[in-house]
C-alpha cells in the first residue's frame, strides 16, 4: 500500500471518494473502481446487471461525489432522440427558431436501461458520446468539457429490450458486467437500507471540484507506462485482430477484433486504474485486470464460437493466457 504522504491532493481526495462510495454501495468494489477509472480516463461506461444490483444507485452517489450537474434519463420505448439532444422551438413573437438543448446537456449523464429504447434513440446517444456535440438542423452545439455517460442496461434475456447496435458499441470505453453481492455483504445492504430510513444520508465527504478533476486527469495522462508493457498491450490488442497465432480454436471463433479505439482506451483506463492505485507507473496487472472491461464489447465472434457456446469474454481469457507479459 502506498502510504498517504506519498499521494497527490487529488489522489487523495479521491481515495475520500472512493471509501464513501464503497460506504454507501456494499460489496461492489469493482464497479466503483470502473466508474472513477472511466470518470478519470475521460471515458464512458456501460455497465450490465441484473435489476436490483445497485446500478442507478451507485452512479448516483457518484454524482453526489463530484461538483457537476447531474441528469437521469430513463430509456423507454417511446423514447425520441429529440428528447436526449433537444431541439428547435418556434418563438411565435418574431417567427424565429430557438434551440432548447436536451438532457445531454449535463456533465454527468445517466443513461438508465438504455436497452429499452429502439436503435435510433441508442444512435444518438452514442454519437453524442463519440463526437461530444449534438447536431440539430444547421446548427451544432458543443457538449460541457466534462461529459460523462454511465449507461446501465439489464441483460438481454429480458422481454422487450433492444440490443444496442454493434459496431457503436464502441463509444463506451469500460463495459462492466456486475453480478450478485457476495452473500456476506447481504446483511451489510440491509441494514443500510434500514438506517437510510431512519436517518436520510447526509454528504459528509466534500465533492470534488471540477478544477482538482482536471488536475487529476493531467496528472494520469503523466502516469509513466515502460515500453515493454506499451508493446504488452498492442499486442493484445493485435492479438484479437489475429488470434489464429496464437491457438488454432482462436482463429475459429474471432471474426472482427478490436480497433485502434480499443489501444487507445486500454492505455488510458491502465493509467487511470494505476494513479487511483496511488501508483506513479502502470503495472502488467492493470492493462490485464481491465482487458476484458475494454474489450467485450468490442470483438465479433464467429456463427461457430456462438454456435458452440463460446463468450467474448472466454476469448479474452484465452488470449490473456497466451499473450507473453513483459
Ligand atoms: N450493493 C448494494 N449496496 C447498497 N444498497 C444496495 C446494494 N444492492 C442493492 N441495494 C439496494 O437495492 C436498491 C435497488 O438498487 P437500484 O440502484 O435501483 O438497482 P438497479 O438500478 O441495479 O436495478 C437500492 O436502492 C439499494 O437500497
Ligand atoms: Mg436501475
């Protein structure tokens, strides 16, 4: 553990942050970790769990952590892009048009069960995501500086849901898959629950400013990573792009791999996963414990791997196995 005096003012507050959201959202130590490695990455996160898991709720206590405007969209079927980007309104006193933005228009977004809505709804939000601008007529108009989106969609067994589209999976840097807390933890939940009743949570932790969030993200971007461990990771990378190399079943069961999109994100996330750690350097166990978070959405597996029952994620395991660590 690295000790205190060794943190920056900004590793240190979030290290605050990050014990109060641990406080308040039990036993899900990996989404919390996602949530500000993407939030410090300049990234956007989906994260997929059954209902009930505490999803809508961990990303509002993170909002309530952070100095920003904060916006929950609820995703359903009747859902029009119009009401995620805005549109154009007709003033009647001089016959002009005037631009009343959308709820993309906030820092943080919550996009909740996005799954629900059809694909030109997801397609807006997603482009949204990748350009940070929101186009409406002839006009464009330029998202905050700090734009994050937190997307949470239930799986996709579920009855009336859409599945988003592919090939712009992409735009979300981290793709989290949450299960069940640990049956130790249940407890733990129940009786914050009870004690919310009784006494409404208080924000004892000072959000952290806009200012010190910058700050932080300079500072990732200055996170060191050697040389070998930036060619461990195009490899795997290029990995997915060629994995009959690597194994023969690999090549069967990978149709299209991840694009230069995926090099750039794993880089980031590895920084950002390594400052929060309180480390100045990233380390082999970064790029290899976010891998499958950068990368399941990511990869197009074959009509054999599916029809054998083989997930991305298996895939990515495969991979991590045979790639050589530096
Ligand atoms: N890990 C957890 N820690 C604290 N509360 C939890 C946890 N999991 C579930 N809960 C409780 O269950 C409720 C449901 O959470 P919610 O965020 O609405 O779930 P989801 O969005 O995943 O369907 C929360 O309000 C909270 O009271
Ligand atoms: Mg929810």
């Amino acid at each position: 553990m690295v000790s205190n005096a060794d943190l920056t003012d900004a590793q240190q507050s979030f290290q605050t942050l990050k014990a109060w959201m641990e406080s308040r959202i039990i036993g899900q130590d990996v989404l919390i970790e996602r949530m500000l490695t993407a939030l410090l990455a300049d990234g956007h996160l989906l994260v997929e769990g059954a209902p009930g898991l505490a999803k809508t709720r961990a990303i509002n206590v993170l909002s309530q952590g952070i100095e920003a405007d904060f916006h929950r969209i609820q995703f359903t079927p009747d859902l029009l892009p119009a009401d995620l980007t805005g549109t154009d309104i007709y003033r009647p006193q001089d016959g002009s048009f005037e631009f009343q933005p959308g709820p993309l228009f906030h820092n943080l977004v919550l996009a909740d069960e996005i799954n629900r809505s059809p694909a030109k709804v997801q397609s807006a939000l997603l482009e949204a995501m990748a350009e940070r601008q929101i186009t409406v007529g002839r006009e464009t108009y330029p998202l905050p500086a700090l734009f994050m989106v937190m997307a949470t969609q239930n799986p996709l067994e579920h009855e009336g849901t859409y599945p988003l589209p592919e090939a712009q999976l992409d735009r979300f840097m981290l793709f989290l898959r949450i299960a069940y807390p640990e049956p130790r933890h249940e407890r733990a939940i129940l009786k914050l629950a009870r004690d919310e009743v009784r006494d409404p949570p208080v924000t004892d932790a000072k959000p952290i400013g806009q200012t010190t969030l910058f700050a932080a993200r300079q500072q990732v971007a200055d996170v060191y990573m050697a040389d070998a461990l930036e060619e461990y990771l195009v490899q795997l990378i290029l990995a997915t792009r060629n994995p009959g190399i690597f194994a023969e079943e690999l090549g069967g069961w990978l149709q299209y791999g991840a694009s230069p999109r995926a090099t750039i994100a794993l880089d980031r996330a590895a920084r950002a996963r390594a400052w929060l750690k309180g480390r100045q350097y990233v380390a082999p166990e970064d790029i290899q414990t976010l891998a499958p978070d950068i990368l399941r959405h990511r990869l197009i597996l074959t009509y054999t791997a599916e029809a054998e029952g083989i997930t991305a994620d298996q895939c990515i395991q495969e991979l991590l196995r045979r790639v050589a660590v530096p």
